[in-house]
C-alpha cells in the first residue's frame, strides 16, 4: 500500500495576528441618547409604553427622563474631521482569515442591562475579540468572532455590555 500526502490540506483559518488580538480595546467612542433619537428608535421597534415618548410618564415610573428602549445604546457622535473607523476593527473588522472568505453574516447579538439609560446621557464604548473559534458547516470551514462592547456612562458605570457573534464563510 502506498501512502499518499494530502495535498490539498488547508492551514487553520485562524491566523496568529487574529488571535494576538483578542482582548486588545479598540478606541473610545462617544455615542449621545437624546429624546428624538428614543423615540424614533422605539416607534421604530413598535414600542407603545409611555416611559419612551412622554417624560412625565418616564419619570412617574421612577426614570430620570425617557427611557432608552432595549436594543438602543445611543447614537454615535459623528466628527467630518476624524478619520475613518471602517474595518478597523469590531465584529468584522480586523486581520483576516488565512483564506479569503467573501461572505459575512451576523450570528446574533445579545445585550446585557446593568442600569437604566435615558435621554441626556453620555456613553463610551470600546470593543474587544473575546474568542475566535472555528467549525465547520455545509458550506465549508468558517471562522467565528466573538466580540465584545462595553458601554459607560457619563460616570464612568458599565450600564451595558453587548456580545456580538460575526460568522464568516
């Protein structure tokens, strides 16, 4: 019996420069959570409670004002004089697979609460690849990111921390 090499044997996908930077914080941003923003978010998301479009209700619900919907984090602050952030990082940003993949498809993401956030607050947010895992599916070999975004607020309070997981093939 003659052995053969297995020549098409692809390497990892998972590169050394991917897994070098899991846990490195990408820089700050700054996102606002103002009244109209909430609003639209909400009507937007189809919620009908008052603590998101009537401040009165917000705060006879024990709220500081309106309250910002779930799902909504604050809308980033948009500077014309800052240079662009594109692929710099986050779920898909970042080095890339040791093989082209085309394809990206967001896996899901899932949002911790950890105190209210309302109109008038000031957020920061920095993000970090927890893991990179790889697996195999019915389309071939993909690699996994898990990343995560830690949201402060004005005072420095973690108010919410979001999981993302971007799946590529």
């Amino acid at each position: 019996l003659l052995e053969r090499p297995v020549a098409d044997e692809l390497p990892p996908l998972i590169t050394d420069e991917m897994r070098a930077q899991i846990g490195k914080e990408s820089e700050p941003t700054t996102l606002e959570v103002d009244k109209t923003a909430i609003r639209m978010f909400a009507r937007a998301v189809g919620h009908t409670d008052p603590i998101y479009y009537d401040e009165p209700a917000a705060k006879a619900a024990g709220y500081r004002g309106l309250v910002a919907p779930p799902g909504y984090l604050g809308t980033p602050i948009y500077d014309p004089n800052a240079p662009s952030r594109r692929g710099g990082g986050g779920m898909f940003g970042g080095p890339e697979p040791s093989r082209p993949l085309r394809r990206i498809l967001n896996g899901g993401t899932e949002i911790e609460y950890f105190d209210d956030i309302c109109a008038g607050d000031v957020l920061t947010s920095t993000t970090h690849v927890a893991k990179y895992e790889e697996t195999k599916g019915s389309l071939g070999e993909m690699p996994i990111t898990t990343s995560k975004t830690v949201y402060k607020n004005q005072g420095g309070k973690v108010v919410a921390i979001s999981t993302g997981t971007g799946i590529r093939y």
